[in-house]
C-alpha cells in the first residue's frame, strides 16, 4: 500500500492538485446518446478524453463541444484493449468509465472528497441501474472509479474487466459509494439485435474458437443467439459451460472464473429440471448452494427441485430465505437479478410447496402474499381461483 500511496502522492505534487479526476471513454457513431452522458458528467469532472473507433456521424464534433481531448483507436475486435488506450491519456489522479448510452446521477457531491480521503482502496464500485428494458433487476455493482496507476489494467476482448497486477482486484481494496450511481439506458432492441448479429457474436465466436471462452462470456453468447433466435446455437453454449463445470460440480471447488457462475447455475438447473433431469439438478442446487448461499435465484429453484423431489415441506425452507433475503437486502449483489425472486416469486414457491403438501389455507395466504408483491401476478390469480372452488367445497 505504501508503493500506491507514493505513487498517487507523486503524481499530485506534479500536478499540482490532491485530486483529479478523469473522465474515460470509448465511442463509435454515438451522436444520440453522447451528449446526455457529457452533460451528466462534464460538472465533476477535471478532464474529458473521448476515443473515437471510427464515427462517421458527427459524434467527434459533440465531444469536441464540452471540451473532450479526442483521441482515435483503430477499432480491432478488442475492448480492452481500447479501453486501456483510453486511461492510458488520462492525466489525473482518478479515473471514471463511462459508456456512451449511460448518465452520472451525483446525488451528494461528496466525490472529491471521498477521492482526497486517505482511504487505500484501489477502486470504487458504482451502482448502474437499467432505464429501460429491465425493470425489477437489481443494480449492478461495477468498478468505475479507480485510481490512475499503470498496474490497473483492462482484460479481455469483450466485456472487459478491470484487474490489478494482471490479477482480480482483491474485495478489501475495492470500495463501495453510494453516489454517484450510473444508468444506464441502453439501445433499441432492433439495434442490440443488429450489433449482437454484426458485432459482438462474431467477436464471441473468434475468441471461442482461437483461445475458448469464458464461463461468463459462454453464458453471454448463449443469451445472444436466444435473442437471435437461435436457439440451437444456444444450447450447444449451455452444454460446453456444463461441461467446464462438471469438474467443479463433482469436486466441490468453486471455478476461479465466477463472474455470473451463480446465472449459469441458475439457468442450468432450471432446464435440468423441465428436462427430468432430477440428479443433474439437484447436484446443480447443491454446489450453488454452497458456493452462493445468498443468491435468491439459486435458493429458488432448490425450492422447485425439491417439491419435484417429493420433499416440499424442506422446500419452504428455501423459499422463505428469498424472502428474508430481499427484506435485509443481505442477497449476492455479484451480479444483477430479478428481484421479483426475493418476493413475488418466492411467494408462488411457498403456495406451491404448501399445495402439494395439502395444506390449503397456508397455501391461499402465500398466494395472497404474492398479489401484495404483485396485484397481477397471473399465477397468484390462478391458484386463488382453484383454492377458492376447493375450499367452497
């Protein structure tokens, strides 16, 4: 801590200043979206550096126009790389990212102090909410805010993560803020669709093929040929990320590489256990479990494995912690889920646990509890009217 503490120290007696903050960014043909994002961000911040990846609509020009330093990356299928182009003309003690489609929201402007602060962490997580298209996700927490030092690099081609010493940065040296948060607004679904199609699963695909992928990035691709409809091309995703698995599945260990592991786990037991496929989707649950006690979605389908199971009184178990879960807001904030899983969902679990055990009452109250989370819940609605007619009766 003391070589980072010498550097940052250095490095503000030659500027001059105890704090200074960079804004970094990446962009091609953003003339929608650039200037909402400039604007949220150009009051906080010491120095704007755009790198432009070859726009042709005149996004050079509106970044020009609140006072950005433009630079130019011949664009070559890397993020990272790009990324890393861009902090490395970054001139301040600090460093924030954003994208183009997202918005800094400073709620308390206490960010230059929180920087100046003797504090030793290495980065800040920020919250980045979705604006549209994903309503009922919990934020996102992501480190957007980092201090200006060679050994904070950028890694891999796409979807990039930021790592200290070519290592994940360690949790104690990354801090959480609560302002400012991101959002984060995202694109047409016609135009995901095209850039998924053009862009990003060509990428994927090269990299699958030169030097494979990620877990995370084999559950990316797999979502984008599902939205691509192309389902085929999907599962055969999901079956090599089940195959790189079963090692850690039969073993027990945690994969090094668990950056949305818990989604993966999530989405296979789900289809183990439309498929019948009872063992695979119990050992699923079980080292989710384990390895992610506090993620609702894993604690959820357990539930559904073992009413299937036949031992629905312990589902309940599993059911109630989501909801306990979503009331301390002591879930796995790692990655963002439907939050409907901590409530509305959960909810359905226990009326469908209390259903096949019998007990019709309980079951009618989690219904109820259900249409509380959500008064249009169509399968609270559903069951009520069946409990309605087998308790008049």
């Amino acid at each position: 801590m003391e070589l980072i503490k010498g550097k940052v120290d250095e490095m503000a007696k030659d500027l001059g200043a105890p704090c200074l903050l960079t804004l970094c960014m990446i962009v091609k043909n953003e003339r929608e979206n650039l200037p909402r994002c400039l604007a949220s961000a150009q009051p906080y911040v010491d120095e704007i550096i755009v790198v432009d990846t070859g726009s042709n609509d005149g996004t050079q020009e509106i970044a020009a126009a609140y006072g950005a330093n433009i630079r130019y990356f011949k664009w070559c299928d890397d993020f990272a790389a790009a990324r890393n182009y861009s902090i490395s003309q970054a001139t301040g003690n600090w460093i924030l990212v954003l994208d183009a489609d997202e918005e800094l929201v400073v709620t308390k402007n206490e960010l230059r102090e929180q920087l100046s602060s003797q504090s030793e962490v290495l980065a800040y997580s920020l919250i980045r909410t979705e604006v549209n298209g994903q309503e009922g996700m919990t934020p996102l927490y992501t480190p957007r805010l980092f201090r200006n030092l060679p050994e904070l690099k950028y890694v891999n081609r796409f979807h990039e993560q930021l790592q200290y010493q070519n290592q994940s940065i360690q949790l104690h040296l990354i801090g959480h803020i609560q302002s400012p948060i991101i959002l984060h607004y995202g694109y047409a679904e016609q135009q995901v669709l095209q850039k998924n199609l053009t862009r990003n699963i060509p990428i994927l695909e090269s990299i699958r093929k030169k030097e494979g992928l990620s877990l995370m990035l084999l559950y990316c691709l797999a979502g984008m040929y599902n939205a691509t409809q192309q389902p085929e091309q999907a599962q055969e995703c999901y079956v090599e990320a089940f195959e790189r698995l079963l090692p850690n599945l039969i073993a027990g260990n945690s994969p090094e590489d668990f950056k949305f592991v818990p989604s993966l786990l999530f989405t296979l037991a789900g289809q183990s256990l439309q498929q019948k496929d009872y063992e695979t989707a119990r050992l699923l649950c079980q080292r989710g479990l384990e390895w992610y006690p506090n993620f609702p979605p894993i604690n959820y389908i357990t539930g559904f494995t073992l009413i299937e199971l036949g031992f629905p009184l312990a589902a309940l178990a599993y059911f109630e912690k989501c909801l306990l879960l979503g009331q301390e807001g002591s879930y796995y904030k790692g990655e963002p889920f439907e939050f409907s899983f901590t409530t509305t969902e959960a909810a359905c679990g226990m009326g469908a646990a209390y259903m096949a055990m019998n007990q019709l009452q309980e079951a009618k109250n989690a219904f109820e509890l259900a249409l509380s989370f959500d008064t249009s819940c169509t399968v609270a609605k559903h069951n009520l009217d069946r409990l309605g007619e087998i308790l008049a009766s």
